[in-house]
C-alpha cells in the first residue's frame, strides 16, 4: 500500500516544467522529422477546393493579400497550397496587396517557398503572374479597379508597364474569373463591394482562426463562395492535393501536443484523487476548525 501510496504521490506533485520539457521536445521533434499523422478533413475545406477546381487554364484571379507577417505564418500552409494550384493548372495571377507589410512577403512566398515548383512547371513573371503591389488600401482604388482597370492600372510594382501582358484582357471586374483573398481580418471590403456584388465574381477566402465567425456570414451570405480556415485548413488542403508542406507538419506537432496535454491531464486527476485528496480528508478528519 506504501508503494501504491507513493506512486500517486509522484503523479500529484511532479515538477510541472518536465511538462513543458516533454511539449517543447515533442513540437519540435516532427519540425525536424514530419510524421505524417492522419487528420481529418472538413467539408468546408473540400468545398474551398471545388471552387478553385472550376477554373480552367489561362483564367485570371485577382490574388489579394490582406496580410502582414504577424498572420502570414498561419496563412501560409493555404497560401503555399493554393499558389501550387494556381501554378500546376496554368491559372494566370495578379497579386494585389492590401497591406504595406506585404511587399516583403511577395518574395517570402515566391521565391523562399515556389520557386523551385514554379519552375517545374515553368510557370514565369509576366507571362503567368504579375504583382501590382499595394494597389487595394481601400475601398476608392478596389473601385478603381473594378470600373476602370487599364485606366487605374499601368505599371506592376517595380515600375514596368503592364502593356502587352495578360492584364490587357482586363477592362473590369467582369474580366475577372475569380477573387482569392488571404486575410488577417475583415480582408478588403470593396472587393465584395465593388466586385462581387456589381460582377458576381465568384471569391474565396483564406483566414485566420480569430477571424473566422466574420467570414462564416459572408459565406453563409453567399458573399464569399468557399473558405479555408486557418493553418489546419491549410493542412487538409495540402492533403487533398497530395502537396504535404508546413501545415501537415504543424498539425503533427499539435497533434502530439495535444496527446502529451491529455496525458498530463489524467495524471494529475488520478493524483489529485488518488493522494492529495485523500490526505486532504485525513487532515481535515484529524484536526479541530
């Protein structure tokens, strides 16, 4: 019964930093060496894909970034899946940032993260995809764009002529086969204003977790067509694909985390059941209040 006694013990008054040594170990460990872990995969996420299944080869889409580093990370399993489908079906883009901050990950993406799959599938500037830069602040220069393109828009961002590209094809919003929108909040909203309502553009969204009961009445709206929820929407996309990346390797680590998480959480209850509040009453029986 001491030995018993003593296990419990152990289990209710354990140094809780082995506890983060254990997590710290096991999220860091498929950072290094991804598992594979099976996830599921929701109906919302399928959905996202089907919409971006219905463009054909040479469809232009209006490629918005709503984002700035702080949230790029958690976007970025649904931006890197979603730009290899683009570019593995021939989808042309024009990327329109929305937020200054995303002027320097235009090359995060490009060139750390596609450059390699862009050439693959010899899929080049100019000819496939053309960055405009911050060209959507606001509501004025979304509606600009939508009611005038080639009289709002005459240079990409490094200060070239856009004359003679594939961005000749476009004179409104009509001209647009689809709007992506990676966003940190309440993304662009001249893009369904101006664009979405006045064209029927169809346009889907990639969003971060905090932001998503917002996005949730625009689909239910029908403003926005699909959605991609954070970084495990990333991660079943990349499943759906057969293209693994950083999402499938983050919910390995949150996947063990949470396992590891559980685990504690039965240890210190039987603990807690098993010897502090047995020798809580035995206490309490003993002594006079």
């Amino acid at each position: 019964m001491g030995e018993k006694r003593s296990i419990l013990q152990m289990m209710a008054t354990y140094d809780k930093r082995w506890a983060y040594l254990l997590l710290f170990i096991l999220v860091l460990l498929p950072m290094l060496r991804p598992i594979g872990m099976p996830i599921s995969v929701s109906q919302l996420t399928r959905e996202y894909l089907g919409q971006l299944q219905t463009l054909e080869e040479g469809d232009i889409v209006l490629d918005s970034w709503s984002t700035e580093y702080s949230g790029y990370m958690e976007l970025k399993p649904g931006m890197i899946a979603t730009h290899k489908y683009f570019i593995k079906n021939g989808i042309k883009l024009f990327i329109c940032l929305g937020h200054p901050e995303g002027l320097a990950l235009v090359d995060a993406l490009f060139e750390d993260e596609l450059k390699g799959y862009m050439k693959n599938y010899d899929y080049t500037y100019g000819e496939d995809y053309i960055i405009l830069g911050f060209a959507l602040p606001n509501q004025a220069a979304t509606l600009a764009m939508a009611t005038d393109f080639q009289g709002s828009v005459k240079v990409d961002w490094k200060g070239d002529s856009i004359k003679g590209t594939f961005l000749d094809r476009i004179e409104t919003g009509a001209d647009i086969d689809m709007i992506v929108d990676f966003t940190t909040g309440a993304g662009n909203p001249g893009l369904i204003n101006h664009i979405v309502l006045t064209f029927e553009t169809p346009m889907v969204q990639n969003q971060i977790g905090v932001s998503l009961p917002g996005s949730f009445m625009n689909l239910d709206a029908g403003l926005i067509t699909g959605l991609l929820a954070s970084t495990k929407g990333g991660s079943e996309l990349e499943l759906l694909m057969s293209e693994p990346g950083p999402g499938l390797i983050a919910m390995d680590a949150f996947t063990l985390g949470h396992y590891l998480l559980i685990i504690f959480i039965v240890i210190g209850n039987i603990g807690y059941y098993g010897w502090s509040r047995r020798t809580s009453e035995e206490r309490d029986g003993t002594t006079i209040r």
